[in-house]
C-alpha cells in the first residue's frame, strides 16, 4: 500500500475574474520509505497539493489516501499518519518551546511524550531553548521548532513544505541530516516541496514535476537528470542575447546557460556570438543538473520580465 | 489526555498567562461601576420594594462581566489564532469539530466563572445581596458563559481581522448587555422599551441569575431558563455546523 497516494486531484479556486484550476487530475503514489521531492514553480500547486493531503483544504474532485486512510472520510486515521511542516514560519506567542510541544502532543492524545520531546529538542539543536518564548527566537530557530511540533506523534509520513526557504547553510545541514536519519533510521516516508533543486538532487530519490497544476514528470532522479542535456555551456556576457538564444537559455544576471550536447553545438552558439560581435567571458563546459531538467520540462526558462518579483511569491 | 483535554487546558493556560489584562482588569472595571453607579444612586433607587440599589447591581455586574468575558475568551483566541496564523496547529491535528466546540467554549466557561467570582468576592464589601436560590446563581452563570462562548468562537470564525471583531463586540455584545436590565429594573421602563427588552436574550440570562440572589425577578426564571437553553441549543449548533464544515478556516 502506498503512503500517500494522489488520486486525480482537482482543484478550482473560484473568482470573479474566472476560475483558477490550481491542480488538474494530479495522479501519483509516494512509497513508504521514499525520500520524495515535489517540485515546480511558484503558482504551481505544489502548496495546494500538500493542503490537501494536510486537510488544510478540501479537493475539487479525487481523492488524497494516505496508508489507505482518506483524508477527509477518514481524516482522523490520516492526521494521526502525517507529520507537515507548514511553509510560513507561524508560532503561538504565549508559550514557551517545550510548552508547544506538550499541547502538540496532547492534541494527538500523547501523554507523557517528554522522552521524545527531548529527543526532538537535542537531534534539532533546541535543548537550550526548551524554555524560551516562541517570540524570543530567531527565525532559525522557529522553524525548528515547526519541524519539532510536526514530528511529535512520530509520524510515519512527514511532509515540509518549503522547509529551507530562508534558512542560513548551517541549519539546511542539520535539518537535512535529522530527517534523512529519521527516513534512514525509521523509514519514515519523507514528501519534500522545495526550490533548491541541488537539495532535492542531493535527498530525494523520486521526483515529482508541477506545472500550471498537472504533473510533467514523475521519475526516479538518476532518470529524470539522465533526460536532461548532458552538457550545458556557461559563460558571462553584458549583451543582450539574440531571440533564439534567449529563448533556450537559462540567464542570471550576467550569467547565460546554454544546453550544448556536442562539440557541434557549442561551436553553433560561439559562431552566433561571435557574428552578432558578443563578448563571452569565463567560457565553460559543465555537466546538467537537476535544474536544467526542470527549466526544460517547465519550460520557465523563458524568463519573464520581472523575475527577481515572482521569486518569493506564495504559491496558491 | 485527550485531544480535548489538551486544548482544553491550553485555552486556560492562554488567557492565565495574560490573567491581569483578562481577569484583573474586568474585576477592577467592575467595582468601578459598582462604587459610581452605588454612590450616585443608592437611596434614591429601591428596586422590588425593598432591595437597596447597589445589592440589586451587584449581581448585574457579575452576570455581565461573566458574559462578556465568555465571549471575549474564545473570539479573541480564534481571531488571534487566525491572524497569528497559528491556527493551523489544529488544523493538522484530529481533533474532531465537537473537540473544538468542548475546549474553547469550555476555556470560555472557566475565565466568565473566574473574573464573575472576583468580581463578586472583591464587591462584597460594598454590598451583600441575599442568595436565596443558589442553584439558580450556578446554572445562569454557567449558561450565560457557555452561551457567550459559543458566540464568541462563531465571531472569531466569522472575522477575518481585530476590526471586525471589535465592530461585532461594540456593535451588538456591547448594547445587547447594557440594555439587558444589568443596571436597571425593565419595570422602571416606559412599556414599549419593556417589550423591547423581551426581546433581548441577555435579558433572560440577567434576570434569571439575578432571581437566585433576591427570589424576585421581571419573569419567571423557568422562562428565562427556557430561553437561554433554546438560544444556547441554536447558538452551538451553528457553531458545531461552522467548525465541521470548516468555515473560513479550511479552504
């Protein structure tokens, strides 16, 4: 039996200027055991997606099941299953960390869980913390604290969303490091959304693409990276790129990605460079990675004119 | 524990951490009234004959800091908890909708009871009414606070920010208490007002209270109970209806 299984999900927000299908018969299976990354753009669905399974909203049409449980029939059986991390970095003011971590506890009608709590405490870096106010601590520290509520009925589904977004390199390691043991150690099913794609590269072992709310690619990632281009051409430039070039390329600032398969391809774009009298500095060949599979697949290379805007926007 | 327990418990917890600015203060608000309304009017206002102005006000008072101390709890933990966005703490957990119902009106109960009981203890001084009925003091206060509580989740559901629970509070709590005969007896009141006040649920709940401490009131305490029992039954109704249908708290 699969852990979590999507079984044509719709979803359709309804608003005065037309509606908006934010997912459109979304169809697939997490295994128990898996590290499952879900990724997408902003505007993809990927957060409607989890909400439903969370129970935070309710599908169009399909349905969400997670070790056989439905989550709105059975929504008990569900939640009892599953651990989420939320996106934003929300706390409750009025207590301290170790208070919220024995009211999360009792609302799953855990008694006594302070060995486990002390367990979450120590393995997220928060023992010394069990006594502040949720408002005294960083950011950082929050969102531990949000992995650590999300993890007291020991779940054997944990689900984060975003987890990382806005979250300094030291804690990412130790983050990443509990959960991979807790997916090692106890099999716990993990179901990641996230937009660092050399994480999901890195963790997950299936991956799941979103587009405009329908699944583009849903493959193993050894799979998914072996589709891509297997070379890409990076250099830096201060012109701008003819319509063709620009078209396919994946451009950061200075920095323009190009796929280049073969010796053929590299010398066709350096011989357009070179007739339209463009400098190319810092020339390089590398191999694809997980991002150029998904620029391909998304088709979000095409940039939009205000990128760096759309960057931190909620996804609906 | 129970789910139920644990919320149950945290709802308390809540508003005990803020316990001067949620029970102190409306304590304080209270003998305020009392010691200027009581000054202002005693000897010059004899209600039912023979009770002196300030006893008829004490229970008034109690009864109306109950009230709006019930609605205050559970509104202002819902609407915080939206804004807060914290809320959603619950939302992943399986409380079932009559968990909900039973915890934050049950935390709505305990803070009516807790500042009503400061506020008769610390009034005491000023004035001692007769309890003749007990039991009757018990069950309004109970009623009335569950009543206020179950209101106050369905504004808190219902609002969407601080301004629109402060309307909702001002605009119909506000007036649907003062106007409900805490300060006066509807018998002193032009007939068509008095008929108007039949209409008022609140003033059911403070009369019928009232009738514990002096045995006397403007109606029967079985009407009272009856309607305060029927508006309760409606009120938790709809409030169990909004929380399983997860009004404008599950998309």
């Amino acid at each position: 039996m699969p852990a979590v299984s999507f079984q044509h999900v719709s979803k359709i927000f309804p608003s005065p200027r037309g509606d908006l299908h934010a997912l459109k018969d979304v169809s697939f299976d997490v295994q128990p055991g898996e590290f499952f990354g879900l990724l997408g753009p902003n505007g993809a669905g990927k957060t409607t997606l989890i909400s439903i399974l969370a129970g935070l909203t309710r599908a169009s049409s399909g349905r969400v099941l997670v070790h056989g449980k439905d989550v709105q029939a059975d929504y008990q059986a569900a939640r009892r299953q599953l651990g989420v991390v939320p996106q934003e970095l929300v706390f409750d003011p009025f207590f301290n960390v170790r208070e919220a971590l024995r009211f999360q506890s009792g609302y799953f009608g855990i008694r006594h869980n302070e060995a486990w709590i002390n367990e979450l405490l120590d393995g997220l870096g928060l023992a010394d913390k069990a006594g502040s106010n949720m408002r005294q601590l960083s950011g950082g520290m929050k969102r531990r604290v949000l992995i650590a509520q999300a993890l007291v009925h020991k779940p054997p589904v944990i689900v984060l969303d975003e987890p990382t977004a806005g979250v300094d390199v030291e804690l990412r390691q130790t983050l990443w490091q509990f959960i991979s043991d807790l997916n090692k150690r106890l099999g716990s099913t993990v179901l990641l959304t996230t937009h660092y794609l050399e994480e999901a590269e890195a963790l997950c072992g299936r991956l799941a693409m979103l587009k405009q709310g329908q699944v583009v690619a849903l493959e193993s990632t050894s799979v998914l990276l072996a589709r891509a281009a297997s070379n890409v051409l990076r250099f830096k430039t201060d012109a701008t790129l003819p319509p063709e070039l620009a078209a396919q390329a994946r451009i950061t600032g200075r920095v323009v990605q190009l796929p280049a398969n073969d010796a053929h391809a590299v010398e066709r774009v350096l011989a357009r460079l070179r007739e339209l009298g463009v400098v190319a500095q810092d020339i390089e060949i590398r191999k694809a990675d997980l991002e150029d599979v998904f620029l391909e697949l998304t088709g979000s290379h095409v940039r939009p004119a205000t990128p760096v805007l759309a960057l931190d926007e909620v996804d609906v | 524990m129970s789910g139920w327990q644990a919320l149950f418990y945290k709802e308390i917890l809540r508003f005990w951490k803020v316990g001067f600015q949620t029970v102190a203060a409306p304590v304080i608000t209270a003998i305020l009234y009392l010691m200027i309304f009581g000054h202002v009017l005693e000897g010059r206002v004899q209600v039912y004959g023979t009770v002196g102005y300030t006893a008829f006000l004490l229970p008034g008072l109690v009864m109306m800091s109950v009230l709006q101390n019930a609605f205050a709890n559970s509104s202002s933990s819902m609407v915080q908890s939206k804004v807060m966005g914290n809320l959603v703490f619950l939302l992943l957990t399986p409380l079932s909708h009559r968990a909900w119902f039973v915890a934050y009106v049950g935390s709505s109960v305990v803070r009516g009871l807790a500042v009503g009981s400061g506020v008769m203890l610390a009034t005491w001084w000023f004035a001692q009414p007769s309890l003749v009925a007990p039991l009757w003091i018990v069950v309004f206060a109970v009623l009335g606070a569950a009543l206020l509580g179950a209101l106050g989740l369905i504004a808190g559901l219902w609002a969407e920010k601080f301004d629109q629970m402060a309307a909702f509070q001002n605009f119909i709590i506000m007036p649907m208490t003062f106007l409900s005969g805490v300060f006066y007896s509807i018998h002193s009141l032009p007939e068509f007002w008095q008929q108007v006040s039949h209409l008022n649920p609140f003033f059911y709940m403070i009369d019928g209270f009232r009738y514990g401490f002096f045995g006397v009131s403007d109606v029967s305490p079985w009407l009272s109970l009856s309607i305060v029992g029927v508006a309760l039954a409606g009120v938790s109704a709809l409030a169990l209806y909004l929380l399983r249908t997860g009004y404008k708290i599950r998309h």
